[in-house]
C-alpha cells in the first residue's frame, strides 16, 4: 500500500491529480468544504466517486491518517484552509501549499500550520495542471523544502525542484512571472480586439510576425529597459496618441494606458547613456527609485 495522500480542495487541480497520484499507487482522500453546503454537497460526493477517491465528510477526517496534504484550495481561502487544518494535522505532516498566492500569503498560512507541529512547504505550479497532471512542474522552497520534494516524488509527481530560500521564494518566482504571462494574455486582447474593430486584425499580425525572433528574455530585458530609459517620454507620448485610438475604437485600453505611465516613469530619469547590462539597469533604477520615495 503506497502513501496516504489528502487533498484539501477539489477543484480542476485535484481532479488533474488525483488520476495520476492513484496511477503511482497512492491512496487518496478529499475534504472540500462545498460538502458542507446542502447545495454543493451532492455534487462535490459525484466528483470524488468519479474520480475514484475517498471523501471526507470533515477536515480532521481529512487529515486523520494523511502525512501528505496538497492545499489546492482558491486563492482567497489558502490561509483559511490553513487554519482550519492546523488543529487536526497529524505531527510533522507534510503541507504541500500548491495555491497561486503571493508569498505573505504563504507565510501567513505556513505560520498556522508550524505552530500545530505540522511541516509547511511553499510550493508553486509552474504550468497548468492540465494536461500535465502530476508531471506538471513544481518548485518547492522552505525549511521543509527538500523532505517535501522526496515525498512528492514518493507519491507520484515527477518534476519537483528545490529552490534554496525561505517560504514566499517558490511564490515570488510564480507571482512575479505571472506579470509576464498573464500580462502577455492581456496585452493580446487590448491588441487584437483594437485591431479586429478597425478591420486591420490580419495586416497587424502580419507585422508582428515580421518582427525578428525575441532573443532571450535575459537579453531581451536588458534591450527594453535601454530603450525606455533612453526613450521612454517619446514613447510615453506616442502610446498617449495609441489611447486616444482604442478609445475612439471603444475596445478598452487599460494595458495601454499603464504602459504610457511606466514609460514616463523610467523615461524621465533622464538616462542619455544607460549602463551595459541587465544587473547594472536595474541597480541603477532602483536606487532613482529609491531616491524618489526618500524625497
């Protein structure tokens, strides 16, 4: 018999892992708290039965014989569920926070969990959780951090690493990546719906298609900032003039009204010749930055 897994939340994560974690011989248990609402409950219990898993009618039932929890709770109840674990986790369990959440966050809901003799560990889900299932990768930082990768590995999940650092490291990476990412997403949509309500959608993404390969985002990085330091008020001015056509088109311009403040901000250091490199970019930014908080 393999180890006792315990989910807390069962959402589209613990759905996508509960499949894979059972294929690696584990036995898992849920508690999700939609069970407690008359509502909810019946179709929470349909999805534990579908999945195949035990659910629990408690979060001390929960927790009784499990030494791994996965909290994949939503974001604004990861501390909650924390704390309401805390009484009943088993000593020196493991509680693997797989919630996208900011690391005071983590922190907040770690305290709870160490104060009760449980073991906390900061982990954050680089991809989707589908298709990737328990292959998706996974960082893991915190005291506990290397005795949570051993026992992820022991239950199934193949991609864990360790980020040496305290609790809040793995999340800051996830948080502050996620301003990429997710703002990718909406600077897309700010583009496309512009471009498609002025009937130029496809010679827009023919130009950008033209533009040369990014190199890498180290490299990439470093080009942008040079450019917004050196030009940044030129460019502020031009996108001002890009809001003016996204609001006359009425498809939003909310990226690019952000985009004309921060290349205001940096262009107005007044930075005519940028130091070499990305570490000496941003060195000398925060300390304008620094500056500008002190006055």
């Amino acid at each position: 018999m393999g180890e006792t897994v315990v989910l807390i939340g069962f959402g589209e994560a613990g759905a996508a892992f509960a499949a894979g974690l059972i294929a690696a011989a584990a036995t898992v248990s849920a508690y999700d708290r939609k069970t407690d609402d008359p509502a909810t409950a019946g179709a929470k219990w349909a999805d534990y039965g579908a999945a195949g898993i035990a659910g629990a009618a408690s979060m001390a039932e929960a927790l009784h014989a499990g030494r791994a929890v996965l909290s994949l709770v939503t974001a604004d109840q990861a501390v909650a569920a924390a704390s309401a674990a805390a009484p009943a986790i088993a000593p020196d369990a493991l509680w693997f926070d797989m919630n996208s959440v900011g690391p005071d966050t983590k922190r907040a809901a770690a305290q709870a969990i160490e104060a009760a003799g449980g073991r906390y560990v900061d982990v954050a889900v680089m991809s989707p959780v589908l298709p990737a299932r328990i292959a998706a990768p996974l960082l893991l930082s915190g005291p506990h951090a290397e005795a949570g990768a051993a026992m992820l590995g022991a239950i199934g999940f193949t991609r864990a690493s360790v980020v040496p650092g305290p609790v809040g490291r793995a999340s800051s990476i996830k948080m502050i990546r996620s301003v990429m990412v997710k703002g990718i997403e909406a600077l897309t949509a700010e583009c496309v719906l512009a471009a498609d309500a002025a009937g130029v959608l496809d010679e827009v993404l023919v130009s950008l298609d033209a533009s040369p390969p990014p190199p890498s985002w180290a490299a990439r990085s470093d080009y942008n900032l040079d450019r917004m330091m050196v030009h940044g008020l030129r460019r502020a001015a031009e996108m001002e003039e890009v809001v003016k056509t996204l609001d006359a088109l009425g498809t939003g311009s909310a990226m690019t009204r952000a985009t004309v403040g921060r290349q205001r901000a940096i262009g107005e250091g007044g930075f005519v010749r940028p130091p070499a490199g990305l570490d000496e970019k941003l060195a000398l930014l925060a300390s304008r930055t620094g500056e500008a908080q002190a006055a």
